[in-house]
C-alpha cells in the first residue's frame, strides 16, 4: 500500500515509476559537482573568513583547476528574520553577497545551505514558508548550489502524520511538496542553481529527486572520517547507479580526504569508490593543511576524470567475495572503470580472473593510481595492501 501511494505522490509532482521526470530540462549540474564543503572540518565554527581561504586554497593548490570549484558554506550561517522575513546571515558572515562576491572573482561557484524545515540541524533559520523569498535573496547573492537538509522538516512531517492519522504517507506527501517549493522557487529566479537534496536517503529520494527539480540527492546518512563507515555507505550504493545520469546524481555524502582519520590507502580507497559510483566529489578537509599525499590523491587527474565521464553512468557492485569487491561503472569511449577492494586489514595475494567480473575475452588494462598500462590480459596476479584499492580502465 505505501509503495502504490508513493507511486501515485510521484505521479503527482511527475516522476515516473523508474525515478526519471515525466519532462526533462536543462540540469546544473550535467557532471558531478565538484568542489568543497565547510562541515567536516569547521562544523558550526566556519567564518567568513574560513570560507574566504578556502576559495584560495582551491586556487593556490591548483584543486580548482583540476575541477573542484563549488566553495559551499554549509550550516551555522544564518542570523534572524526581520519584520518582512528577510533572513539575515549571523555575525561571522557580515556580507554574504560580497563573500559570492569573493568567491566568484575566483573562478569559483559559491554555495550555500538551509532546511524545508522551520530550523536547520544546528538549530538556525530554516526556509520553511520563506522559500520563495529565500530563493530569491539566494540569487540576488550570487549563490550558485543549494544544500537543502531535512533535519527539523522531521518534527513538522510528524506532526503531520498525527495530524492525519488516517494517510499513512500523510508525512511522505508533505516532504515532497516541500522539497519541490524549494525546486520551483530556484527555478523561478532564472539563476541556474544546484540543487541538493539531504534527505539521508528515506523513501529513495533517487526516484522522487529528479520530480522536485533536484540536481542530486543524499543516499545514506552522515558520512565520518573513518574507513568502516566509509564502506558502509559505499555498499549502501549497491544498486543504485542506474538513477545516475547527466545533471541527476547519487550523493554517499563529502569526501573526508585530509581529514585524519583514515590512512593514505584508505582514503585513496575511498576517493576511487567515489569516482566509479559516479558521485559528487566535495572536499571537506582544511585545504591550508593539505599534505602532497593528500594532494595526489584529490588532485589525480585520471580518477577525477573517471568521476567525470561525459557518459553520465552510474557505477555498481559487481562481485563481492568475502571481504573482496569489484566495482565497475561504463565510461565513454567503450571503457570500464574497474575498482578492486581488499576491505581485509592485511594484504593479500588475489587473483582475479576477468572473466568473472564480464570480460570473457579479458581486457586491456590501465593501471590509474600507478599511471601505467599492463597490457592485454585476462587475469590480474597482484598483492592488494591491507584496506586497499586498485583502480582501472579497462578498454577493448
């Protein structure tokens, strides 16, 4: 009954039953946004002025050459409402049209962050019944991406519910004409804007995303700077890459490279997962601090180019064999990106017969994180490292 209701509330706001809208339009965003995100590392004690470094750093280190241009103030900036409802940013962020400003005359897109709800997760002014208003001023501002983030929207979609006890999607239906206020009222300013659906992934957001005028879409919960959590929400994409496409894109959430908590293995596991599944690539660490290892690996050319296939695919799971994994997503150009995961702490020898992950005929491989060919060849012999990963394209 509640999947024929959420078909039927799809429907409504013109979603088809396989997750695309009933009428395509030009996206923002026709590749994964690339750029970087203030929470990871600042959290609620980002300033205008963290913000203002950050853009220089993306400069400086050469990231934003390499694609990464997005510079998005996430939570904790907002003050209060005037008498008209105008939303005021707080004492940290005196001019946020000058700090677009700032941003934008350095080559960089400038983001920002709210909720449909009447309060944002850390508690600060939410756009619930200012959407229009708030999209506008977005715009007025120079904003170019929109983090929208469920969390007080929860309480409001409860009360709902007990409000309506009789429909059961009573709290479903109201999320979704939320969500979709925000999209029509993004569109109606004439500024294209990306738009950023956090919404954990309750209720496949994949399919009901592209319908509210989305650009992409959270499909887990927070994401932290550890590597079980990592895989955790890697696997959570396991079947998922087929709602990907040209300006529609599965979010696992910010990449936590640089941050610390996870080895230089590790966080290059975790950079090529991001790129096979086809996902937005955020950083989320102090760019100021950046080791080279860092560096190498949010800068490599090749994988942010997987991530970036004008194909548009999404990437999946296609074998797992114990704590062993491949992942493989189409890329242009009849190229496979193949990602090998050894999840195991130790390293081990593991031969991988290419048959068993669809190339009967074996392939011609190229070995990303090394920069080297191998060859045609129809079996891979090598040592994985403990929580390591290996990265190919594989072509004909």
């Amino acid at each position: 009954m509640r999947n024929l209701v959420m078909a039927l509330v799809m429907a409504a706001i013109g979603v088809s039953a396989s997750g695309q809208t009933a009428v395509k339009e030009p996206a923002a965003a026709l590749l994964p946004p690339m750029g970087w995100n203030s929470w990871n590392h600042f959290a609620n004690h980002v300033t205008d002025a963290d913000v203002r470094e950050a853009a220089d750093e993306l400069v400086s280190s050469g990231m934003r050459d390499a694609g990464y241009v997005y510079v998005n103030v996430d939570d904790t900036w907002q003050g209060k409402r005037d008498a008209a409802g105008v939303l005021h940013p707080n004492e940290r962020f005196p001019d946020m049209k000058a700090l677009g400003d700032y941003i934008h005359s350095k080559g960089l897109k400038f983001g920002i962050y709210s909720s449909p709800g009447a309060k944002t997760c850390g508690g600060y002014e939410g756009s619930l019944g200012h959407e229009a208003q708030d999209a506008k001023m977005y715009a007025a501002w120079g904003v170019d991406f929109l983090k929208y983030d469920l969390c007080s929207m929860q309480d409001d979609m409860r009360a709902v519910r007990a409000a309506h006890p009789e429909d059961p999607m009573a709290e479903y239906k109201f999320m979704i004409a939320a969500y979709k206020k925000m999209g029509d009222a993004l569109k109606a300013t004439g500024r294209p804007i990306v738009y950023s659906l956090c919404q954990y992934g309750m209720d496949e957001p994949w399919k009901f995303g592209p319908g509210v005028g989305a650009t992409m879409w959270r499909t887990t919960d927070d994401i932290n700077d550890t590597y079980q959590r990592m895989l955790n929400i890697a696997y959570g994409q396991v079947g998922l890459g087929k709602y990907t496409s040209p300006g529609h894109w599965n979010d696992p959430d910010m990449l936590e490279v640089g941050n610390g908590g996870m080895n230089t293995e590790e966080y290059r596991t975790h950079m090529s997962l991001w790129a096979v599944l086809g996902a937005p690539l955020l950083a989320g660490n102090d760019l100021s601090k950046m080791t080279e290892a860092d560096k190498a690996i949010l800068m490599n050319r090749e994988v942010i180019a997987i991530d970036q296939d004008k194909l548009g695919k999404g990437g999946d799971r296609v074998l797992q064999l114990g704590d062993f994994s491949v992942w493989e997503r189409p890329l242009s150009g009849h190229r496979t990106a193949v990602a090998m995961v050894n999840a195991s702490v130790s390293g081990r020898d593991i031969p991988v017969e290419f048959a068993a992950i669809g190339f009967p005929k074996g392939a011609k491989v190229h070995d990303v994180w090394a920069g080297k060919d191998l060859g045609h060849i129809r079996v891979l012999n090598e040592t994985f490292p403990g929580h390591g990963v290996m990265l190919f394209i594989f072509s004909e």
